[in-house]
C-alpha cells in the first residue's frame, strides 16, 4: 500500500475579538483543518508552515505539536493510500487571509466556540481530537 506524509495546523491569533481560530472549508464542502503533502528535503515542521500558508496566506509560528493520526483512504488512480498527517499549533499575529481557491472553497476566522460548532457539524470526525487537544492547549498555556 502506498503511503504519503502530510502536515498541517490549528491555527489561532489573539485580538480585539478574543482568541480566533482559521478553519477552511475543503473543495468537498467539510470544515477542516489546513494541511497538505511533505515536500522532498522539507521537516515535516516545515510542511505545516508552508502548507498552512499556501492554502490560508497566514504565517504561523509553531506553538507546540498536538499529534499525528493515520487513515487509509481510496484514491481514484492509485487506489488505498495510508496516509499520516501530523498536525501542530501555530501561532499568528495577522488577520488577513488569502484562500488558496484551486484547492478550497474558503477560509475564516472563527470564535473558539463557533469553530467547535462548525467542525461537528461539517467536519472529518478523524480532526475531532486534533481540533479539541489544540483548543484545550490554547485555553490552558496561552491565555
């Protein structure tokens, strides 16, 4: 079976509003988490920031690992594929965002708790805990 590496992150900033966490909307219509495949030569640290980058235009500063999960899923040309994404929490100080539309459909901010709501309502059950462990990070060590 066929593997792939990827990366990605909660991404949070403080302002006037309180803490804001980034969520994307996938090209699928879920609410999730930014991401995407290790590059040759590339941490897998530095994958998360350049994903996060490419697909929301924010710079983040790594705060601290959450944890890694693994899935297999089906893909139309190369059939199973085990795949391990490694997320973090990054930290960032702007607000502006540029979706990367070619591969999502959008990208916000979103208060603590309306970042929860939407993720039960219209995210992947697999960033459930991702999306929690961070949150509860965030909450206790930075605030």
């Amino acid at each position: 079976m066929r593997k792939e590496r990827s990366a990605g992150g909660v991404v949070f900033r403080k302002g006037a509003e309180g803490i804001q966490i980034l969520l994307i909307q996938d090209r699928f219509g879920k609410i999730t988490l930014p991401k995407g495949h290790q590059e040759a030569g590339e941490t897998i640290e530095q994958t998360a920031i350049r994903e996060v980058e490419e697909e929301t235009g924010v710079v983040g500063e790594i705060v601290t690992k959450i944890d890694t999960i693994s899935y297999v899923f089906t893909h139309p040309e190369h059939g199973k594929i085990e795949k391990e994404v490694t997320y973090y929490v990054l930290q960032t100080n702007t607000s502006t965002i540029i979706p990367q539309l070619e591969e999502i459909n959008e990208v916000a901010w979103y208060s603590i708790d309306k970042a929860k709501e939407l993720h039960a309502e219209k995210g992947y059950g697999n960033n459930k805990s991702i999306l929690e462990a961070a949150i509860q990070y965030i909450n206790k060590e930075l605030t």
